[in-house]
C-alpha cells in the first residue's frame, strides 16, 4: 500500500460517517492550513552577519553544518560571530536557519551628531516623526534608524551612523 500523504487522509476522512450513519462534519480549510504550518517550519530571523556567514559556507560548497560549526569555532572569542553563537546561546537558531532558511533582520543603526569630539549628542526620533538631538544617557535610550530611514535623513552624513549591537 503507498503511503498516503497527510492532506489525502483528511481528504479521506472527509467522507467518514459516524457510528449513526450521519456524515462527520469536519474543517477540511483549517485542516489543512494547520498542516500547511506543521509542513512548513517557520524561518528563524538572523542578523545579517550570520546570514553572510551561511551564504559564504554554502557558496564554498559546506553543505554539512558540523563542518560550518566548527569554522565558526575557529573563530575565536573575539569574533561576532563565535560570540552570537556561543556566548548569546543562538546554537539551535541557527542549526534552524541553516535547515529550514532565514529571514535577515533589519540592522539598526544610532546616528551621532557629526564631527564632535566625545559622540555624546545623537540625533533623536520624536514621537510627532520630527528629528531633533539627545545628549547624554545610555546608548540603548537613543534612537534606532533602519538603513532607509538614514537614506532619507542623513543622506550627507550616513556613514557616520553607528550599528546597534547586542543590548
């Protein structure tokens, strides 16, 4: 007998009749979305750097991921990776990006006042969307800026922007 696939036997059960003769009633449109979920796992999100990483180890032909580990541990501690990956616990993470694929998330950036001696005074989002400055305090109470919105506020002074790292 072949085997029958998931989908065919709620296909199948669709026509099952209760001890009483009466047909079953059964959501074959949410059956199979929740099998659809159970099918397809959900991508895990990773920080740009580990997606560069996996793309370069599949680029190279590392198709086994003990080999990609080990590479990683090569590294050493001073790497952002090794870090990520040990330090950060991000181990099962990324053995899911590295099966099932990724979803990049977005790099956030802090924007300095340009050409200050001591970068104490950040550029600030209000709550209105206007811009003004914040000096001072911690640096995960400034303000984040994805990549576009440094397109379109600071397109003179973008490469100044400083990347959010782990909080």
């Amino acid at each position: 007998m072949n085997k029958l696939s998931k989908k065919d036997v709620f296909k199948y059960a669709t026509f099952a009749r209760n001890l009483d003769g009466q047909e079953n009633v059964i959501r074959v449109g949410a059956i199979n979305y929740l099998i659809d979920q159970l099918d397809e796992p959900e991508k895990p999100v990773v920080p740009q750097f580990v997606a560069k990483y996996i793309e370069i180890q599949r680029e190279y032909g590392y198709e086994n991921i003990g080999i990609a580990i080990k590479r990683i541990e090569g590294r050493g501690e001073h790497s952002r990776l090794f870090n990520w990956f040990f330090f950060e616990n991000n181990s099962d993470l990324f053995a899911k990006a590295w099966i099932y694929g990724y979803e990049v998330e977005e790099t956030l950036y802090y924007m300095p006042l340009p050409y200050q001696s001591n970068n104490t005074i950040y550029y600030y989002k209000q709550d209105d969307g206007k811009i003004s400055f914040k000096q001072g305090g911690m640096m995960k109470d400034h303000s984040k800026f994805t990549q576009e919105e440094l397109d379109k506020y600071f397109p003179e002074i973008k490469h100044m922007a400083v990347e959010v790292r782990n909080e």
